[in-house]
C-alpha cells in the first residue's frame, strides 16, 4: 500500500512547459500526532524537511516560475505543510507573498525552535496569526517569498 507521503512524488513535471500548481500543498503529519509531543511530531518535520529539497530538485526542471516553501505552526503539528506555486492562467496570486513576515522569532515551543534553528541552507520568517508559525524555504528553488 502507497503511503501519502509517496503520492506527492507523483506529481506530474513531465510537462514542464504546462505543469501548473496553484498553491498546491501536502501536509505530513494528517493526524496530528505531533500535537501531543514533539517526540512524535520530529519524524514528520524530518520527513517534511527531507521531501523539501526532493520537491525542489523536481521543480528545478519547470519550465516556469515557481516557489517553494514549508510552513510550520508552533504547536499545531497538522497544519504543517509543503507548497509548490507556480503562476496559473487566469489566477493574478503569483508570486505569494505573506504579509508581516520577519526575522524575529513569534514561536514559543522551544524544540520547534531548537529544531528550526538547527536546520542547515533553510531560511527563516516567522508571522503570528491564531498562533505563531514559521516560513521555510531555500533562495536555490525558484523565487523566495
């Protein structure tokens, strides 16, 4: 049986030229394990961290504009989730920018923090909506947010 995580790999970029994703996204963690305890909630930011840069090398062969990011909530585990956007006929919301983004960590879970921090060729934007998250992403995939 195909995991969903494997399912994402199967996103079409054969056709690079016509390959559109409007703010497609996966998240890693549907059940929301990870809300009881980072403990269980590692694996999936790990598996989430290690699909980023598969995701990107995939993208690499667009044909097209596109951006890359993960978005983690500080204590919402389920909401975590990867993005691919590329520009969409008919759609003016490319690229995405998220407003309030900056450079001052708004999480308060310390092993989220310890975690993010310990990321290596990530860059970090922290915002605060019903709680506060942080944006991942890497300037090499396509155009930073």
């Amino acid at each position: 049986m195909e995991s969903k995580t494997e399912s994402w790999t199967e996103l079409n970029f054969s056709n690079s030229e016509k390959a559109w994703f409007d703010l497609w996204h996966f998240h890693f963690d549907t059940e929301g394990f990870g809300n009881k305890s980072f403990k269980r909630r590692k694996p999936h930011l790990e598996k989430l961290i290690r699909h980023f840069d598969l995701l990107g090398d995939k993208a690499l062969q667009l044909k097209t504009d596109f951006q890359i990011w993960a978005i983690v909530y500080d204590f919402s585990s389920y909401n975590d989730a990867l993005y691919l956007h590329t520009p969409v006929l008919g759609n003016d919301n490319f690229p995405v920018q998220i407003e309030g983004l900056t450079l001052e960590c708004t999480l308060k879970n310390k092993e989220l923090i310890d975690f993010l921090i310990g990321l290596s060729g990530f860059d970090l934007r922290y915002g605060k909506a019903d709680e506060g998250f942080c944006v991942i992403y890497k300037s090499e995939y396509g155009i930073s947010l």
